[in-house]
C-alpha cells in the first residue's frame, strides 16, 4: 500500500539557510585545523585555558583581587592575538 504524502520541497531560502550554516561549519574545521597544526596557537589556547581556570580557583577560594588579575591578563593576551 502507498500512502500519499506529500514531499516537502524546501524553498530557495531554506537552501540558502542550510548552505550558509554548512559554509560557517566548514569555516570552523578550517581554524581549528590550523590551530592544531601551528604550535604557537596550540599554546596560546593552553594558555587561555590555564588563565580561565585560575580565575575561578581564585574566585572559589575568595581571592577575587588574583582573580580580577587573571581575567585581565587573558582578555589582554586574546586582545593581541586578534
């Protein structure tokens, strides 16, 4: 037996849509090839990492002067990245 559905067509700005989402994918797997192949990326991503997560052992044991120094010293180091 068929049934009689209907196909869903989808319109020229649903195929658009779904082009540019796979575009911005395909963008994001290109840096993050490139961060993982150049050393000096490699590392100042582990640095980002290691500033974030001392922010927060800092604010966790109420040391919220090193942790405002933490998160001065990371949002510097992306600055001069950029």
């Amino acid at each position: 037996m068929k049934t009689n559905r209907k196909r869903h067509r989808r319109t020229e700005e649903e195929l658009i849509h779904a082009l540019q989402a796979k575009i911005a994918m395909l963008e994001q797997r290109r840096v993050a090839r490139t961060m993982k192949q150049d050393p000096v990326l490699r590392l100042a991503d582990k640095v980002v990492r290691s500033l974030k997560k001392a922010e927060t052992q800092f604010q966790q044991n109420g040391r919220l002067d090193l942790a405002n120094s933490a998160k001065a010293a990371m949002i510097q180091f992306t600055q001069c990245l950029r």
